[in-house]
C-alpha cells in the first residue's frame, strides 16, 4: 500500500465500517470516515487520527467532497432506509469524477433483479450502477449478520425468555459477524487489484439451522436457549408493534421466506482465504458480547 493512498469508510460508526476502520489503522493506512452527525462517536475517530466527512450519501455534494483525493472507499447503506439507488448512483459518479481506484460495495446474499424484498432487489440494480460507472469495484454479498442476534426483535427474547423467535423455518445458514466482514473489507481496501470485478457471498464459520444456533447460543450463556419457530405474518405483527419502519418489515419479511428456501445457505472458505484468520463462531460472539445476553440487561 502506498502510504499516501487515503481510503474513505462510510457507515464509520456502523458495525462493518467501524471495524473496517480497526482494521485499517493497525495497517497504518490514511483513513476519512464519512458520518452524518459531529458527536461523540465522530470524535472519538478523530482521536484515532481518523480524518472525519461530515454528510449524507444522499447528498451529491458532500459526497463529491468527502471523495476528493480517496484511493479506494467502502459504500455501505443502511438497512432500515430506502434510497440506496440515488446514493448509489451518486458515490459512483463521486468516485468516478475524484478518481477513485477501487470501491467496496455491501450488498447482501438475497440480491436479486426478482428478489420480493424491495431492498434485495435495489441491493442488486446498485450492484450494476456501480458495474455500468466503470468504477473498480468488488461485491460483498454476506448472509445474516450474527448482530441479528443483537437486534430489538430478537435479544430481549433471548436475554428474557431464553428463546430464539424468528421465521426461520428448517433453513440454514452460517452466521456471520461485522467484525469478520471489517477485516475482509480492510484486506480488499488495501490490495484491491486482485478482487476487482468479483461478487464473493460471505459466510460465517459453521452453516446451522436455527435449532442448533439456539444451542450455540445457549453453550455460550451456560443456560437453556431455545428456537420457537414463527410465522411470517406473526413476525410482520411483531415488528410493527415494536415500531420499526415499513421498508425495514417489507424486507425482512420477504428476506426470511428467501430463507426458508435456501437463500442464505453455504459455507466457503474466503474469509479466511483473504485475511488469514477464520470467522468467529456464534459461541464465541456470544462470549464476547455476554453482558447484552444477560437477563435484565435490555
């Protein structure tokens, strides 16, 4: 890597961009963090020596000028919204005019052009923005994040009630943990000729149903966890009752009937293909994260 190159993370305060960024520093690069708001979280970059953008990916301009003299960027567009084809289309027009050698663009394990999850489906047509920019650029296509198991749906279940409650059916898949997708994302950052044009799926350290996830969880905790399958339209009630946004429910939904018919299955070896070091297990991110699995703790 040449010590000049400067790389821009978006999502710096997310979970795969702040790893990402970790990852980076111990690799001595130049890092710009795009962030939408100047509070603590931004100054804490900054007191890692991380240059901080403050904007909106779905404003041209203040992407256009956190993008000025970046070597390679991270794009990544968060779940619960919808708009990512405008940001989309302009990171890559923002790179393209900045020069930007090299982009690595989040999109998810379900993207497709007839996906019935409107964000699959936007995931895919950016996928192509950023192919027809003539940008370098890989694709990440993760299946489910293990921070699922952190999400408001699901952890006050499992700390509470000691149940693991989604509609997940007798599908499968191999959970996968931000901080394992940050140091992939870094890897590709800082040597990215050799992965330019490809779509990698991005699989966790075991594939398991949600029986045996259960399990693993409750090896982790030394207590009984159990999954309790759920409808699709209980889990649509559910999610609404607790407030989460339409976009976000449309996509969940129909992501999980995806899973069900083996969308998210598979197991490869790339992660550790790449950094040299395998994915974390579900016991061990559980371990790591023990306090927020804790009765009384949500």
């Amino acid at each position: 890597m040449n010590s000049d190159h400067r790389i821009l993370v978006t999502g710096a305060t997310g979970a795969t961009g702040g790893y990402a960024i970790d990852h980076l520093l111990a690799k001595g690069a130049q890092v710009r963090a795009f962030v939408r708001s100047d509070d603590a979280r931004a100054q804490a970059l900054r007191d890692r020596g991380v240059e901080v953008a403050l904007g909106d990916l779905v404003d041209f301009h203040s992407v256009r000028s956190a993008m000025q003299g970046v070597h390679a960027a991270y794009f990544v567009y968060p779940i619960m919204q919808p708009g990512i084809l405008n940001a989309t289309a302009f990171f890559a027009e923002a790179a393209r005019e900045s020069g930007v050698q090299a982009v690595v663009n989040m999109s998810q394990i379900s993207a497709r052009r007839d996906a019935a999850s409107h964000a699959a489906r936007d995931h895919w047509f950016s996928e192509q923005v950023f192919n027809w920019s003539g940008i370098p650029t890989t694709h990440l296509r993760p299946t489910f994040f293990m921070e699922w198991l952190l999400y408001g749906f699901q952890l006050p279940l499992i700390a509470q009630h000691g149940i693991l409650q989604v509609p997940a059916g007798e599908g499968r898949h191999a959970p996968i943990a931000a901080e394992d997708q940050g140091r992939l994302i870094a890897a590709i950052l800082l040597e990215p000729a050799r992965h330019v044009g490809k779509v990698y799926p991005l699989f966790g350290a075991k594939e398991m149903n949600h029986q045996q996830i259960a399990a693993a969880v409750g090896e982790a905790l030394g207590r009984e966890i159990r999954y309790v399958p759920e409808s699709i339209e209980g889990f649509e009630q559910r999610l609404s009752a607790l407030g989460l946004p339409e976009h976000f429910i449309q996509h969940v939904s129909a992501v999980y009937r995806d899973y069900q018919n083996g969308i998210f299955a598979g197991h490869d070896s790339l992660i550790q293909d790449i950094t040299g070091l395998p994915p974390m297990t579900v016991q061990q991110f559980v371990q790591e994260k023990r306090d927020r699995f804790m009765p009384g703790s949500n």
